[in-house]
C-alpha cells in the first residue's frame, strides 16, 4: 500500500481571552543540536527563492485513550495528580474537550509545523453523550480538534470492524439511522491499523501507515493496537480478526516508509506501561532512562528497529514521558497522556533536512494537563450542547439515590460491590439458585457522584450517569461452576496473563477471601480463605455464578470462566443496575456506600 498525504482542510487561526500557565513535565534526550544549527524555519531570500535552515522543529501533539468524553469527566477520572517542589502532591480537574481544544490551539500557536496525532481508544466505553450516538458526536469532536492521524486501540472493535470502517468512511449507522439530518461524515482523519487482519485476505483492514508532508518535510506514523486485542474485546467485535505483534507489525512498515524515501518515523501503539508514580510531571528518567516505567511498552520499545524515532503509547491510562534505549542502546522518547483528554504532550522532533531523519539527541517532550481555566472553545461548546439536546429526554431520567460518592476505584471498590450485588439480585430473578456474582473491574468505567451534574438534584443517579459506569452493553448471564474452577476463577486474578497486572474481580455479598501482596503468582490468593456465606467453598459442588457475557467468555484472562456450563442469557447490564437502583433506594432512604470489605487485603 502506498504512502498517501492527508492535507487537512482546515487549519484555521484562533483568537483567545484566558491562556493559562503550563503545567509541565519535561523529558529531553540528552545532548543539543550543533552549536552552528538553527532548528527555526528561515524566510529569507537568496537566489530569487525561500531557503531553510538544516534543522526544522516539528511540532507533534499526541493524547490517548479519550473514550468518548467530551465533558470533564466526573471524580478521580477527571483529576491529576502534579508532583510539588517539596515532595508533596496536589490534585487538579482536568478534561473536557471545550477546554482540550483551547490548550491544543493555544499549543500550535507559532508552529508552522505542527501534527496532532492519538494513540487509540478515542471511541468505546464512552458516556452517553457520546456511546448513545455510537460514538458519531466524538469523531465531530476530533474532526474539529483537527486531529491528524490515530492508531486503532481495542475500543475501536467494541461494536466491530464494520462499525469501525463506518467511523472511518461515514454513513448513517445500519440499525439507529440517521440522528440528524445530516449524514454522518466520518473521520478527517486516518485509523491506523497495520498490526489487524482480515483472516481472508491476510491484509490490514485499514491504512498500516500515513505519511505527513509539508513542504520539504515528511514524517511517517505506523499504528498498531495491542496483539491480545481479542483478550480483551468481546468474540464478536474481532471475529474474522487477526491480531499480530506489536514489534513485527511496526519494524516491517518502517522498512516500508524508508523504502519510499520517510526516514522520521512515529509510532502509534495502543499498548502502554506502568510508571512509578502516578503523579504525571514525575521524572520518568529518574535515576536512568526508563527506570520510572515497568509493563509490556518497556520491551516493546527495547526491541522496535532504531529507524523509529519517537513512541506515542496508551491503553493503561498512564501518564508517562520516558526515554527508553532502542536496540542499538539510543535512547527514544517514550509517552503517554493519560485518559479521558485530562492531558496532551507536546514533544518537538527536530528534523535534518540533510538526511531527512530526527536529530534524536534534540528530542523534547513534556505533558501538559487540560486546565478548566482556560475559555471554551465555542465549537465543542455547540457540539455538546446539541447532541445533550438529543441526549436529554433519554439521560436525565432519574433511577436511583445514593447517600454519598460511591468510588469505583481501589482493589475492591465500593462501586463494584453494589454492581456485583445488583447481578446477583437479578441472577437470582432469573434462577433462584443463583449463588455469586463476578464483575470485572475494566466494565466500571466511572464513580457515581453525589453532586448533581445537572438539574436533577444532588444524590440522584441519572440514566446518563449509570450509562457512564456500564456503557458496554453486555449481557448479564448466568453459568455453573464447580467449586474447584470457581477457586481456580479467583487465582487466575492474580497469574497466568494476569500476573504481573492482577485484575481483582468485583464480587457479590457472601463471597469472602484473603489476597496476600506479600506472597507471589496464584498463592497471593489464600485457598482456605474462600468461602462463601461463611461456609468453605466445596470442589466437587456446582455453584451457579452471574456475570457478563465478556467474562462468560473467558474475557481479561479469566479461561476457566469460558469453561462454565448451563448458560442462561439475560438482559443487558445497564438494565441490571437500573433495577437494582430503583428496588432499593429512593429520595428518602438512599443507598449508602458498600464498605468495600469482602477481600481481605494482606500487603
């Protein structure tokens, strides 16, 4: 496949009241430019024609992981922490693409050479604003953020490749139609999806690479997502699929662009690491090149050809600016901006328009947090405001009261308590012999918050807020286990594929256990410890076990969930949790907080 350039149609001017500080964190490789280079674009003239200085500054701005949220997100998932000049940290709200768009405008002010690029998960799991419309008002957001190029991230696959091709190209969606009366446009921007094949045609279903071009220079973005997609992302959404790996995909199109005469490449993956801190201006490069970060991106970047110069990574929700060797042991600038548009970096590649190629040594990059202290760029303002009409009549529905926050983060979370609750209370509508609930911790996208987004009222849970929390549309369903598997259930949270990222199931009232930090693999789950309703589990009993169709399937490295027996399909999950909401709380006896107590932390 060729390369091809995707001009956009619009680069337009902005005037702006607010500007804010920048709030920073600073990654640079170690060594300047010649003291004899300029990296500025010259103007003048010599010889009847525009001549330019050897070394051009090319801006890129990347982000990740936006999921659909256009309005700040609510909670802990729309704040960050900064790390203070004496040690301590304070947190800052975050996010929202009315003010994501003020800071990415502001940014490019004064670069000519300026990319925007993304590293997946734009769509999928989104609030309703957005995952109501199957994510139409999100790809008019980035159209308008003038977005230039992203890489696939698993999210894309929720509904599908045909759902995905449907963003990319436009067209109204097969089943819902049209929600205005215009038809949906697509994306101005091209997916990337080098490392995804059609099982037939052994061939990438969208464009594996793009190539940026202004005048004399050309940088290329190779996109892959991560090679256990399909590990994470429901049978249907990746059937037909083939996922490759991440390090192969990308050297092989690097080899592809140089061939076409593109030696500045950039990597889009949407696999990411685990830095050591969670504050994001922490100094990832301290005390050496990517000792802060641990995770698969640490041996991804370890292993792809040197002749790729920059990484824009994703998918854990991480902020990081990291430089991490390449094979040949140079070190190349490694990124990440968090989730949900609450940061963005801004690195500068310096390009040598000698040898077409980035001067590595004068690669710069730091993230940025998206203040709300900045003015509302009156687009995302417009966009909002008519897909929320549209929105109303459906999400402002009130179907329950809560006493106070209730938190979806930590090991065991109050939230995924109440959600595990509310499955086994709807599993036992379906079969009274239901006796437990599983939820995976990655279905919980948001807290419940006890301040009011809207007129409804503090304490109110709103049909928009439950969609926030559960936007997947899984079913909830019902299998057998035996006690031996069920067992076996609760130590795949902690080995296997999990291991090293331990994903804790959210369990249901009666089902008790102690997890020991301090022992390693599947021993950190105390066998003799499990037990359900104070009784000891017994291996050889069946237990009839609610949960998700995804983890029905043995979803988030959980085999032995795709081995139950007897299945029985029920309604969608929001569904569940809006019949819980409302059978057990009302204005006057809200629901409060679950304690969070049923897992016995040992650390």
């Amino acid at each position: 496949m060729s390369a091809t350039s995707h001009q956009h149609r619009r680069r337009r001017t902005y005037a702006f009241v607010a500007t804010a500080a920048a709030l920073a964190t600073a990654g640079a490789l170690a060594a300047a430019l010649p003291a004899t280079a300029s990296a500025g674009e010259s103007s003048q003239k010599h010889g009847g024609g525009d001549h330019f200085s050897r070394y051009q500054d090319v801006q890129l701005l990347s982000f990740n992981d936006l999921h659909g949220n256009l309005e700040p997100p609510a909670g802990s998932s729309g704040r960050v922490t900064e790390l203070q000049a004496d040690g301590t940290t304070k947190t800052i709200d975050a996010g929202g693409v009315e003010y994501l768009a003020t800071h990415l405008r502001q940014a490019r002010e004064g670069n000519k050479y300026s990319i925007t690029a993304a590293g997946g998960d734009m769509v999928g799991a989104s609030p309703l604003i957005s995952g109501l419309f199957h994510d139409e008002p999100t790809i008019d957001a980035l159209n308008k953020l003038d977005l230039d190029v992203t890489s696939v991230g698993n999210h894309e696959f929720d509904e599908g490749p045909k759902e995905l091709a449907r963003l990319q190209n436009g067209g109204c969606h097969p089943t819902a139609g049209c929600y205005t009366d215009k038809e949906f446009e697509g994306a101005d921007f091209p997916y990337l999806a080098a490392n995804v094949l059609d099982e037939k045609t052994g061939k990438p279903i969208l464009k594996p690479y793009w190539v940026w071009k202004k005048r004399d220079v050309k940088v290329g973005f190779i996109g892959v997502t991560l090679e256990d997609t399909p590990g994470v992302v429901s049978a249907e959404g990746v059937k037909g699929l083939k996922f490759k790996d991440e390090v192969e995909t990308i050297n092989k199109y690097a080899k592809v662009l140089q061939r076409q005469g593109v030696k500045s490449i950039v990597a889009l993956i949407h696999e990411g690491g685990l830095p050591a801190s969670g504050a994001y201006n922490y100094n990832c490069d301290s005390p050496g090149a990517g000792d802060g970060i641990s995770g698969p991106i640490a041996d991804i970047a370890k292993n792809i050809t040197p002749s790729v110069d920059a990484l824009v990574t994703g998918h854990t929700h991480a902020a990081y600016v990291c430089t991490i060797p390449d094979p040949s042991g140079k070190p190349r600038m490694v990124t990440s901006a968090a989730s949900f548009g609450r940061l963005y970096t801004d690195t500068t590649l310096t390009y040598d328009r000698f040898t077409g190629d980035i001067a590595r040594t004068a690669v710069k990059s730091a993230n940025h947090v998206v203040t709300r202290d900045v003015a509302k760029a009156p687009d995302m303002t417009s966009l909002i405001s008519q897909w929320n009409t549209l929105a109303a009549p459906i999400g402002n529905r009130a179907i329950g009261h809560i006493s106070a926050d209730i938190p979806s983060s930590g090991t065991e979370s109050p939230l995924g308590d109440l959600i595990a609750d509310a499955q086994l209370a709807y599993g036992k509508e379906l079969d009274p012999e239901a006796d437990l609930a599983l939820m995976n911790p990655g279905g919980i996208r948001a807290p419940l918050t006890f301040a009011a987004k809207g007129a409804e009222g503090d304490g109110v849970v709103t049909y928009a807020e439950g969609f926030t929390v559960q936007p997947f549309s899984n079913t909830v369903n019902l299998q057998d286990l035996t006690g031996a598997q069920l067992v076996q259930v609760l130590k795949e949270q902690v080995s296997g594929t999990n291991a090293a990222s331990p994903k804790i199931l959210q369990i249901s009232s009666g089902l008790t256990y102690t997890l020991d930090l301090t022992k390693s693999g599947a021993d950190r789950v105390v066998t003799d410890s499990i037990k359900l309703n104070g009784a000891a589990i017994n291996p050889t009993a069946t237990y009839r076990v609610a949960m998700n169709n995804f983890l029905a399937g043995g979803g988030d490295g959980f085999p032995t969930l795709g081995q139950g027996t007897n299945d029985l399909v029920g309604t969608d999950d929001l569904t569940v949790l809006e019949k819980f909401l409302t059978a057990n709380s009302s204005a006057t006896n809200p629901i409060t907080p679950p304690k969070a107590d049923r897992i016995t932390i040992v650390s």
